[in-house]
C-alpha cells in the first residue's frame, strides 16, 4: 500500500512539472496570430540599455514606444538617443510618461510637453497609470480624473493628437471606469484581451528581440501597416477635440 501511495505521489509530481513545463514554453513563445495582427513593436526605456535599433527594426518590429519622462521633473537619460536611433532605423516612434500620483498633472504635462520634440511625425503621446513603481499615494477616482485630464489638456493640445492611456491590473480595476475616454493600452499576458477596444495590446513582458540584451516588452497594433501610418502622421484638425471625460 506505502509503494502504490508514494507511486501516485510520484506520477503526481512528475505530471505537475510537465504541466508547469507546458505552461512556461506557452508563455515564453506566445505570440498572437500574425494574420489578424501584423504590424508587432516594442516599448522600452534606460532600463533596456544600449539598443541596437537597426538590428530590432530587422526583427519584424515596426513601432516603438520610448520612455521620455516620469512626474513632474524626471527625464529619461536614454530617450533622446533611442528616439534618434529608431527613427534613423525605420521604425514608427513615439513617446511615453509615467504617471506619478504625487505630482499635479499640470506640472507633470509641463515636463512632457518640454522633452518630446513636436514638428516631426510621431505615434500619439502615451500615458502610463499602474500602481508598479508609483509613490504610495493612491487618489481616488474623482482626484485621478482631475490631475489626469490637467495632463491630458495641454498635451494633446501640443501634439495634435488624443492621447493614448495605459492602464494595468490594480490600477486598470480601480481607474478604468472613471477616467477620461481615450484610446487604451491594454496589458494581457499570454492572452488576447476580451475585448477589442484596444489600439495597443502588450501581450508580453519578458519577450527578446535581437538587437537589445534582455526582456523587452511586446506588442501588438489594432490594425495593420495603414492603421500603423495614420496614428503616425496625422495630426487631429484644432476643430476636432478629443471626447470628454467620463463622469465619475
């Protein structure tokens, strides 16, 4: 009886590392259908270090997505070199800011708007709202809405374009419903969103891609190459506002 239990026991263990096993090799070579999207790309920042841009332009990404600033006052040390490089790589490119909750959306727009060089084509302006590296302060919903729509005013003013927001997890739970309609970056690892009112899915956070040493994060466009050249050059007419903020 002792060796039939530890038998079971075995073959237990021994079928939970294969399906462990299973589940790691789908996660690390999850990649959404090709067909259905086409057009793939990255977002990085200085923590991707030195990139060679030619080299991830030759590995099937068309976009990226580069780190600027962070609250009111941070620059990202590597954006200035990494938008010059991919853009001399071929590669659509644009801009992010890391929404600290400790700072006035007004002064936070401020430091955005005095990185990013306007006048040439970019992607729309990203803002990045998680809990994950953030100061400690959570505001409410309606505060959120507040600070948030002081950012967003000047810098889709500045750009021409409405702005896109990154919401994840916790962050996505406790904002999503309360905040300012705007076109969503959505995070879904391994798995396709529900939902398709996306114009970015980051389906992966741990991807590689030759021409940067290490994880880099991947991503998907709603929309093939056209979708890819209007979010890249068009520059929304003054006449055309973006929506209004939903009521919290």
């Amino acid at each position: 009886m002792k060796k039939r239990i530890a038998l079971w026991v075995l073959a237990g263990l021994v079928l939970a590392c294969v399906v462990a096993a299973g589940g790691l090799i789908y996660f690390h070579t999850f990649s959404p259908d090709r067909d259905r999207f086409p057009v793939r790309g990255i977002d990085v920042s200085h923590h991707q270090g030195r990139i060679d841009w030619r080299r991830v332009a030759a590995d099937d990404v068309a976009f990226a997505v580069i780190k600027a600033t962070e609250g009111g006052d941070h620059v990202d040390d590597a954006f200035a070199a990494n938008l010059r490089e991919a853009r001399a790589a071929g590669l659509a490119v644009g801009a992010y800011h890391f929404f600290t909750f400790c700072r006035p959306g007004a002064d936070q727009a401020k430091n955005f708007i005095s990185v990013v060089p306007r006048g040439e084509p970019l992607l729309p302006p990203v803002v990045d709202v998680e809990f994950g590296g953030n100061c400690p302060l959570r505001p409410s919903p309606e505060q959120l809405s507040a600070e948030l729509q002081a950012f967003l005013g000047p810098v889709e003013a500045a750009f021409g374009k409405p702005a896109i927001v990154y919401l994840t997890d916790d962050a996505a739970e406790a904002y999503s419903a309360h905040i300012a309609v705007r076109p969503r970056w959505l995070r879904s690892l391994a798995l396709r969103p529900s939902k398709d009112d996306w114009i970015y899915w980051q389906y992966h956070n741990r991807g590689r891609v030759d021409g940067i040493e290490g994880d880099v994060d991947l991503n998907v466009l709603q929309g093939g190459a056209d979708k890819l050249a209007e979010l890249f050059a068009t520059r929304v007419s003054e006449s055309t506002p973006p929506e209004t903020p939903r009521s919290p």
